[in-house]
C-alpha cells in the first residue's frame, strides 16, 4: 500500500485499518468527503454529514490515528487530507485492489439504490471487482456484455453497476475518461467470445 503505512506503521495495521472504513459507513463517508473537499475543518466535514461535530471530530481523530486521514494544518481549525490507498488482496483464487474510489462507493451506498443492491447480491469484493471492470469501461476498453459475461451477471446488471461506478471512477479521478473505440470493442467481445 503506497501512503496509509507511510510513518512506518505494518503493513497489517495499515489493512486492519482500511478494514475499519470499508466495514464502517460513517468512516468511508468522511474519507470520501475529506478526498471531494479536498483539506477539510472537521466542521466543514460535519455540515454534510448526519452525525455530529462531536462524532465527526472522533471519527476524524480514529482515521488520522490510523493513517487513513493526514493533519496538514498546526494551527486550528485543522485541516485535513485524504490518503491516497491502494492495496492488493489476493486469495488464492482472486486478487482486490482496494483504492480510494471503493471507499467513496461504499460512501454512496446509502444514498444510491443500485450501489446498495449490487452490494447487496455480490458484496465488498463484488463491488472491487465492478470498480476494476469500471476503470476498462471508463477508458472505452470494456463493455457490460464482457462484464455480464465474465462475472455470470445479467446484462443489465452489469451495465447499471458499470455506469454507477464509472461516475465514482470520474469523480476520484476526472482525468480517467476516453472516448470508446467501438470498433476495438466489439472485436474485443467477437475475441473474448471465441475463448
């Protein structure tokens, strides 16, 4: 993982601490909102969030504590910047790249239903694996019928969560998108069918 371990912290406390936010609602939205503000205040955080500035600021202070978030500021109100994470989990079937956009998926499960269905149905490593689907689908080298097809969804389940993580994908990333050659991908299907 490149910056969560970065004051010599084990690689396992860096894990159990991504662990923390990817099973914690209210942890993967102020990381997701600390990343989409950019060096938030904790009252700045607290003005788009259900919880209080008390628990914002307690939350704030467990993520900082577990180099998920970073004080930038010495003087108050201090701000705050979210850690770039990426981290590979394999098993000795898959392989998971956790990375900031599945945190801000997780974050936008409460307020987006087919986030929350897909979660739902496949899971946390569903969910990793649609995000690394979605990256292919952002940069046109990917399509829902490869998806349905590969993951044993339907189609139009793969196209929806495809969509929803594309907009998580551009929102952490603007610069990600490319215009689809549809010609490549349709011989890319034409392939992958032949397999």
């Amino acid at each position: 993982m490149a910056n969560a371990a970065s004051r010599g912290s084990h690689p396992l406390d860096a894990m159990l601490a991504i662990s923390d936010v990817v099973t914690n609602q209210r942890y993967a939205k102020i990381y997701a909102r600390v990343l989409t503000l950019d060096t938030p205040t904790v009252e700045e955080l607290s003005e788009g969030l259900d919880s209080s500035t008390t628990t914002v600021y307690e939350d704030v202070k467990h993520l900082v504590e577990s180099d998920i978030l970073e004080r930038v500021t010495d003087t108050q109100p201090h701000r705050y910047r979210a850690r770039r994470i990426d981290l590979h989990v394999g098993t000795d079937e898959d392989s998971y790249q956790i990375t900031p956009a599945l945190f801000v998926a997780l974050a936008r499960r409460e307020t987006n239903e087919n986030i929350q269905l897909f979660l739902d149905r496949h899971g946390v490593s569903g969910l990793a694996t649609a995000l690394e689907y979605a990256r292919d689908y952002a940069q046109g080298r990917m399509n829902a019928r490869i998806m349905a097809r590969e993951q044993d969804l339907p189609v139009l389940e793969a196209e929806t969560i495809l969509q929803e993580m594309r907009d998580v994908l551009l929102d952490v990333d603007p610069d990600l998108e490319e215009s689809p050659d549809v010609d490549e991908l349709d011989a890319a299907v034409d392939e992958r069918s032949g397999e």
